[in-house]
C-alpha cells in the first residue's frame, strides 16, 4: 500500500472511531502525545532554553509549525 493510500485510510479510520465512540477524549490526547514523540515537537521557547539558540534565530532556522494554535519545533531528523 502506498503511503498516500495509507494516511487517506488513517484518516477515515480515526474519522470513523471518534463518530462511533462517546468518550474519545483520552484516546485523542494519548494518539496527540505519541504523535507529538514521532514530531519531537518542543514549544519554541522550551528548544531555545534546551539549545541555547535564540528565539528569532530558531524561527529562521528550524522547521517549525503552528499545533493547536501554539508553535512548536519539529526537528526529528
């Protein structure tokens, strides 16, 4: 199976899954923090306090993205 094949199916299962079942709730936050593991995603602060790197720098620097309305880098490579 390819990989686009694989999240469009991903996708419709967890879909499925939050219709069918009531309380989800903690089945989401821990899908969220295992996901967040696989991402290494730091809040930007919290990396630039780990690293010593400033912040404008890490905004320029580093791949980062917008979760949940707050910014976190995602340097898992």
């Amino acid at each position: 199976m390819e990989k686009a094949e694989f999240e469009r199916r991903l996708k419709i299962n967890l879909h499925k899954y939050v219709m069918t079942y009531d309380n989800f709730n903690d089945f989401l936050v821990e899908f969220i923090e295992q996901a967040g593991g696989y991402l290494n995603a730091t809040p930007i602060g919290q990396y630039c306090k780990e690293t010593g790197l400033s912040y404008p720098g890490v905004i320029k620097c580093r791949p980062w993205r917008i979760i949940l309305g707050n910014r976190y880098v995602t340097d898992n490579g």
